[in-house]
C-alpha cells in the first residue's frame, strides 16, 4: 500500500510538470489536491481488491482487474477535478489512467519476477554443485557442454567427457577435458565426484548404455540420455537440449526398428482399417500407429469397452486430421456381430491382435483359449476373405513355436488356420510372430514394479529363466510393416537379438528405482509355472529364417506346406469342448506337433 501511496504521487507530479509550459491556460494541480487525490485512489485500490490478491500468482484475470480498478480511479479523479474546479485537460487524464495502471501493474508484476528469480538463483545454485560426467565429445556433446556452462541447461557444472575416438583424447570441449574412452567411466567417476552422467552421444544409446549404467548406478550416479539422432538433427539448438531419464528401454530395447513408410502408406491411406482387441497393449499401438498413415477410418473392436474407450478419447486428442474413430464393442468368436461389422464397414485393412494371452490362466481354461484364439481366428480371417479384404494381419507369439501350454498351442494352430485360409486367397493375409512386449498388461515388468512400489519382494519363476524382448514400438512397427509384405500367409520374425535374463530385469528395475536388491528389496524365487519354459524360441526346426527388404524382419520358409482340413479340425476341437480340461488339452496335443502337456498344478503365483 505505501509503494502505490508513492507510485500514485508520483504519476500525478508526472501528469502535473508535463502541463508546464503549455498554452491554454489549464491549471496545474495543487499539491493539496494531489494529495487527496492520491488517498482516494488508494481507498480505490483497497475496494477493488488489490490488497488482498496473491500476486505471486499473477496471470490474465489480475491484468484486468489491475485495468479495470485504475479506469474507475482515474475517472473518480476527474470528477472530483470538475467539481472543485481544478482539472487537467480531458486527454490528460487518459494518460493518468495509462500512468496508473503502469505502475500498479509494475508493481505487482515485479513481485511475481523477484520470487522467480530468487527461486532460479536457488536451483541455479544447487544445481552448480552438481558435477556432470559427459559421454561424447561430437556435435550434441558440445553444445550440450556450452548450455551447462552459459546456463541455459540448468543440470550441473560439467567437469569430464568421455569419448571412445582415440583422436579426442586429450583435447578440450569448451575447456572440458576428454579424459578417456567410455572403459575408464568408472575410474573418472571416482576421480572426479561424479553426481550424474549424461549420455550425449545418440550412437552411444544401443551399443553401450548398459555398461554406462551399471558402472554409473554402482557408485551411484543418476543417468540421464539425449534424444535419438533423429530427433536431435530436427532440434533448434540455440534453445536448451532436451534430455530424459534412463527408462528400461534403452536397457533392453534396441536400435529402432526401420520401416518402409512409402509401402506403409501405399496400402493404408484413405482405407478402413480394422483392430481386433484394440484395447489391448499391442492392439492401443498398432491403432496409433497406423493413425499416422491417413487412413479414412480405423474401426477400434473390443469385447471390454473401457479399454478401447480410452484409446478412442486419446486418438481423437491427437489426432485431428479427418480420420474417422469408431468403436465396436464386441468378441470374434461371435459370427453374428463379425457378420454385422464387416456389412457396416466393409474393411480393406484387418489387424488381428484379439487373443488371450495369460499362459497360467488359459490352463486352468483351455476351452476359452480354444475359443478365443482358435475359433475367433477363423472367424475374423474366413470374414475378411469373404468381404473382399486387402490384406489380413494375424499377431502370433514365440510360444507357438514347439509349445509347452495351452495359450501356445492354441496360437500355433491359429497360425495355420491363417495360411490354410491364405492358399488361392484374393485377401493378402500374413502372421507376425515376436517375443515379450516391454510393459504390456499382464506382462513381468508391471508386476515387478507394483511388486517394488509395495516394498517386495519381487518374485522370479527361476533365476536363469530367459526371455526376448522388444519395445512396444518395435511391435507396433513390426506388426503394420509386415502388413506391406503380405502376401500368402507368410510368417514374420523381428530380430529379436540377445535374449534376456529374467533376474537382470529385475536387477535392473530396483536400481531404477533408487534401491538396491537384496539389501532394500528381495528377490526370491518361487519355481516354474503350469506350462512355461525356461526358453523361449522364434522358429521351428522344420523352419528356416530368410532376409526380407527389412533388415530387421526375417521371414520363414518351409513352415508347414500342406492345408489343414478345417472342417476335421474344428470338428475335433468342438467335441474336445464339451469335456474336462484334460481332454482338450490331450486333443491339443494330437493335433499340435511337439505340445507336451504339462501336468503342474498352477498355484495363482504370477
């Protein structure tokens, strides 16, 4: 109140030496009146609420309300400027008014900017004790250097880089030494204080980012990494970089899949396109992806509706470009609901992803995995054949390569039933066949995480149990690009490299959280599930892995050649229905080569 009391004085001596000197013969005010004037107006400002605002939060609505209150002081003042016969010109008091607010709003506003200041001051402050470790001396790790130097990237102080090109070694990058290659990381860290290591070279990502991470989270240093190369060559560098932190990605992912964009669009611009299971985990990123290819439509089918509900509201977010979203609540194993959907639509693209998938589960319920992944199978694919679609994509597993339960032998025989359908077939059908899907419902890592956010332990089938895994974007991707290359029923194999232990995920995830296994969190293992392996595989012995125009796509020759009689099949399968357990899964048995049944009990452990 005092600092407007002064500001309000002062606009008036401002207004009031502006009039010496002009012709006209319009008064300056008295020094009484200024003063009287002055007190109303703070009465003024007392009424209208500018005393009791926060204005460290000041934002549009406190503008106005700053606007608005001065406009009525100002007019007051004129008033009182006309009764007592003691005024400026009119035009004057527009300027009082500008006046005014100016300051009242000069006022407030450099509150709000000296609190922000203080509190950059303060993090600029902590953050300059923190000594930051470089990996890369190229292009991004210079300028990534020069932002923490000049501030504009409030990390750290950087004191080191690292770099495995012989020829940087000891040179400078802004006056920051190239200590050595990326093998001394641990050693410079010791030397130097390291708080934190920042991944500045995108080549670095998938080679090494594991070791840079366990020597890094052995002395207990965070990590954080750049963005792809493909995103830093698009950056505007002269803003600050954006980094993020190590997610399990980089950890188990690996280069990003490349996929023909052109032969993409060619079959699903301006097209139908249809998912089944579209609430699903692979289901949600096949639509999403396939929404950047301009399809006219993409029909989202699912039995549980708040699932592909959510999907629906997420794609309308984003996208907004005429694609039209539909929703149909449904189950494939329904003819009736099929026959309706595909008279509706009349699809030219069908993305097959509806399955149950719980291995546990679908022993303790072989009919429903018979149904579902079987039956629902036959249905989608003799549907789109039927309405004239282009190209049919069915989503498989690596668990119906020599299968050791229900939920794998189920998908093997689907395979077939696919390239039984696909033989003299005008529709394009294809199956895609890949390993675990990093954070997919149901899948090890979100029960490791929830098992780790409830304090432990985290429970392990068996410790040397390995895996393959992919990114859900490398699914996505593998799943639309092998749609362009169907043809006949073919089966498609991402490159899955390295498979993964079990336990290092698990080690992994708990030092991603901050703690330590064993000592925070334990691991203990509860021994093999009803139908799991301690392996998995990508292809058959009868099978044999040739190159496709994707390096990262392998296709399989001399998957079983001749045609399944569907009529017998089916026939067998729906007797097998109508009785136990044990006897759907001993004609599973005759019919699938290799499944052995695996008598464990299931005790409901995950």
């Amino acid at each position: 109140m005092t600092c407007d009391f002064i500001f309000v004085l002062l606009a008036f001596w401002f207004v009031n030496f502006s009039l010496r000197g002009l012709p006209g013969g319009v008064k300056a005010l008295t020094l009484p009146l200024i003063f009287l004037l002055t007190v109303i107006n703070i009465i003024i400002y007392w009424i209208g609420g500018l005393y009791n605002t926060l204005w460290a939060f000041t934002g549009t609505r406190e503008v106005l309300q700053i606007g608005f209150v001065t406009l009525i002081a100002s007019g007051v003042d004129l008033a009182i400027g006309l009764i007592i016969q003691n005024r400026l010109r009119y035009v004057q008091y527009i300027f009082v008014w500008i006046t005014l607010f100016m300051f009242a709003l000069a006022l407030r506003m450099s509150y709000r900017l000296l609190r922000y200041l203080r509190d950059w001051l303060s993090a600029r402050s902590r953050r300059a004790h923190r000594r930051v470790l470089v990996v890369g001396a190229d292009e991004y790790g210079s300028i990534l250097v020069s932002q923490m130097q000049d501030g504009r990237l409030a990390l750290g102080t950087p004191v080191v880089i690292l770099d495995d090109n012989r020829l940087k070694w000891n040179k400078r990058v802004h006056g920051v030494k190239v200590y050595g290659g990326i093998d001394k990381l641990g050693k410079v860290v010791r030397i130097y204080s390291i708080d934190e290591v920042v991944v500045a070279s995108p080549n670095i990502l998938h080679d090494q980012i594991k070791q840079i991470y366990d020597t890094a989270a052995s002395f207990g240093c965070e990590v954080r990494v750049s963005q792809g190369l493909e995103d830093s060559l698009k950056m505007d560098f002269t803003g600050p970089l954006t980094l993020r932190e190590l997610d399990l990605n980089d950890l188990v992912g690996r280069k990003e899949v490349q996929i023909d964009i052109d032969e993409i669009r060619g079959y699903i611009e301006h097209r139908t396109v249809l998912i089944t299971g579209a609430g699903g985990s692979i289901g949600t990123e096949v639509a999403r992806q396939v929404a950047l290819y301009d399809p006219a439509r993409i029909i989202l089918f699912d039995w549980y509706e708040n699932l592909v509900f959510e999907l629906l509201n997420d794609l309308k977010l984003k996208f907004h470009k005429g694609i039209e979203f539909c929703v149909e609540i449904g189950s494939v194993q329904d003819k009736a609901c099929l026959t309706r959907l595909f008279e509706k639509y009349m699809p030219s693209v069908v993305f097959h992803a509806a399955a149950h998938k719980h291995v546990p589960l679908m022993e303790n319920n072989p009919s429903e995995a018979v149904k579902n992944n079987v039956f629902g199978t036959y249905n989608i694919a003799s549907m789109s054949e039927q309405y004239g679609v282009e190209r049919f994509v069915f989503i498989s597993t690596d668990k119906s390569v020599n299968p050791t339960n229900v939920m794998g032998a189920t998908k093997y025989l689907a395979e077939r039933v696919v390239q039984t359908l696909a033989k003299g077939a005008q529709t394009r059908f294809a199956c895609v066949r890949f390993g675990n899907v990093l954070g997919s419902a149901g899948s090890v890592i979100p029960i490791f995480r929830k098992q780790i956010k409830n304090g432990g332990p985290l429970t392990i089938t068996n410790k040397q149990m390995v895996r393959y895994f992919m990114t859900i974007n490398e699914a996505g991707a593998l799943v639309i690009e092998a749609g362009s290359m169907a043809q006949a029923g073919e089966v498609y194999i991402l490159r899955m490299g390295e498979p993964v232990r079990i336990l290092d995920l698990a080690f992994q995830l708990i030092r991603m959280s901050g703690l330590e296994p064993y000592k925070d969190i334990d691991i203990i293992e509860t021994g093999p599930r009803q139908g799991e392996k301690m392996y998995e595989e990508l292809q058959r012995s009868e099978e044999t892995m040739t190159n496709t125009r994707n390096p990262d796509i392998m296709m399989c020759e001399n998957v079983a050649e001749n045609k399944l009689d569907l009529a017998a099949l089916f026939t067998q399968l729906d007797d097998a229905l109508h009785r136990s357990n044990d006897e759907i899964k001993q004609t599973l048995q005759a019919l699938v080569p290799g499944y052995q049944i695996d008598d464990r009990s299931w005790s409901g452990d995950v």
